[in-house]
C-alpha cells in the first residue's frame, strides 16, 4: 500500500500526486501540515529528519524529496516516465533540478509572502517578494523558451519533469502571474490541466488555496 503524507496546496507534495495519478497507482493521500506543526513530531520526523513534506510509505519503505520519490516510483514501477538510458535520465534530471532550484524559489517566495506568512503572523518580507517575483519572471521565461522548441519540458514525451514544473506553476494564477507573457508555458500548462491525472489532483490550484483558506479561519474563529 502507497501512503503519500503531504498537503493540498504544496507544490512538493503535488509533484508526486501528479505522477502517482498518472501512473495509475492507487494510494492514500494522509494529509498532514506543516502550519499546525503536525510535521514536528517524532514519529513524521523519523520518516523526514527536516520536518518537510512530501514523504511516501511503501510497504514500510519511506522516502522523503519529491524529485527522489518520483525516481524511485518510475524505477519500482517501471514507468517510462523517467528514462532509462543514461543520456535520457540526464536530460530529465537537468529540468527537475532547475524547476526545483530555480522556478520553485520565486513561486515560493511570492506564495509565502501573499499567503502564509499572514496566516502564520510574520510579518511579509517585501524585499524577498520583490525576488521572488523577478525571479518567476527570468525563470518561467527560460521554460517558456525551451517550451517553444520542445512538446514537452524535457523531451517529445511526458515525463516526471513535466509533473515537478506543473505543479510548480500551478500557483501562478493565485499569486497573480500574468501567464500571457509565457505563451508557450501558458499552452503548455492549460493542456496538461486539462488531463486526468491533474483533474484528479483538483480542480484548480486557486480552488484548493481558497478551501485551506477557510480550514484556517474556522479553526481561528
């Protein structure tokens, strides 16, 4: 049995969702959050030393870092989502790694400050917004410009490097990015939204910000 411990509204978290509905695994979404500190215990800290989310169980095996998980659930699997060949593995790897580094680090920044930080009352860092929105532009421009060249981020077919920068950007209409200026990110996010394996997910990221949103006044009320 596959247990996916995680959050709706983490991009890490939903990497995985993606691949796993993709994939056609079965599993149980365990949902856990960091704001109420559910991740500080020490039973979710033997399975994540850091305290983050996502982290996956199975059969007892667990692993933590959303690029590693869905490495591990292509090879156990035996899903082409990732490839088999040195060079193909490479290529993949190469986006997986700029998605993670770079376009989640301005996504995040600009998410924390408009979102999270006033939920968890710190105050908002507006240099570290300011960063956070230069760095979505430079950076969603670089995956606009291979996205012009190629069907798909890392080659002519679906792979798990599509699954980390969708649910990257899946933020962007909620923080507000103007999604025009990357036409053929643009293009490329609306078909994918339209697939199962992300309806599955949820309808839209702005849908499931808004129903956290929520949780999170009743429980302060």
């Amino acid at each position: 049995m596959i247990k996916l411990y995680g959050l709706d509204v983490s991009f890490p978290v939903n990497r995985v969702r993606l691949c796993l509905n993709a994939m056609g695994q079965d599993y149980e979404f365990i949902r856990i959050s960091p704001i109420a500190e559910e991740t500080q215990t020490d039973e979710f800290l033997k399975m994540s030393p850091s305290g983050k989310i996502p982290v996956i169980d199975v059969d007892g095996f667990t692993l933590f870092e959303s690029n590693a998980i869905m490495k591990y659930l292509c090879r156990k699997f035996d899903s082409d989502f990732y490839a088999s060949d040195y060079e193909g593995q490479a290529n993949i790897d190469k986006w997986l790694d700029f998605t993670a580094i770079h376009v989640a680090n301005g996504v995040g920044k600009v998410l924390f400050n408009k979102f999270l930080a006033p939920i968890i009352e710190v105050e908002v860092d507006e240099q570290s917004l300011e960063d956070g929105k230069n760095f979505i532009n430079r950076f969603f421009t670089v995956v606009d410009n291979q996205l012009a060249n190629s069907t798909y981020l890392a080659r002519d077919t679906l792979s798990i490097a599509d699954f980390c920068l969708l649910a990257t950007v899946d933020p962007a209409e909620a923080i507000e990015v103007d999604m025009s200026e990357f036409p053929n990110l643009d293009s490329w996010q609306k078909k994918l939204m339209a697939e199962e394996f992300y309806k599955k997910m949820h309808n839209s990221y702005v849908q499931a910000l808004e129903v956290m949103m929520r949780a999170l006044s009743a429980e302060s009320a």
